[in-house]
C-alpha cells in the first residue's frame, strides 16, 4: 500500500512539474472551460464522458511531449538538427490530438450552443 501512495505522489509531483510549463496551463485552462461547459449544457452521459476522455488523452500527449523534450535537452544541452525534428516531430503529435480534439468538442457543443 505505501508503494501504491509513492507512485501517486510522484505522478503528482510530475502533474505539478509540468504546471510550471505555459503550454500545458493554457491546456489546464481550456480543460476547466470544457468541463464547466460539459455541466452547463444538457450533455449526454456519453458526450461528457468523452469530453473526459480527449481531455485526458490531450493532457496526457503534452505530458509525454513534456517529458520527451526535458530528456533530449538534458542529453543533448547543446543545438542538434536532430534533436529539433524529434522535438519538433513530438509536438506535431500534440498538435495533431489538439485539432481532433477541437473538432470533437465543436460537433459536441455546437448543437448546444446553436
């Protein structure tokens, strides 16, 4: 039981970590938007529960991102080409899962709002 309460606190402690970061609090802010909005309007258990789950997937991908870059630059302190495009490649990832999202989140709320 005490590894299971060490493993939580450390992924709190990564949570936190990376609050210090702007991309990912501008996430967080979006997140409290979309879920106050999930309350406010008449939402299906299942839009709500898959505006949760992009939510978590998006947060999750900019963690990994996070995670990702902090490694390479602690590999690599000094500019690589490569090291860019990894970056670069890691961050298009994330772009890619934050356009979905949007779409996902216009078809949900659209109706809604119109």
């Amino acid at each position: 039981m005490i590894r299971l309460a060490k493993s939580f606190y450390n992924a709190f402690r990564g949570i936190y970590t990376a609050l210090g970061e702007h991309t990912f609090r501008i996430l967080i802010l979006v997140s409290v938007v979309m879920i106050s909005l999930s309350f406010f309007f008449p939402l299906s258990l299942i839009e709500k529960a898959l505006v949760f789950f992009i939510i978590g997937v998006v947060l999750a991908l900019e963690l990994i991102n996070s995670q990702i870059e902090r490694m390479l630059d602690m590999l690599r302190p000094d500019y690589s080409e490569e090291v860019r495009r990894i970056k670069d490649i890691s961050a298009g990832a994330v772009l890619v899962v934050s356009i979905a999202s949007a779409v996902a989140g216009a078809i949900i709320f659209i109706p809604y709002i119109i």
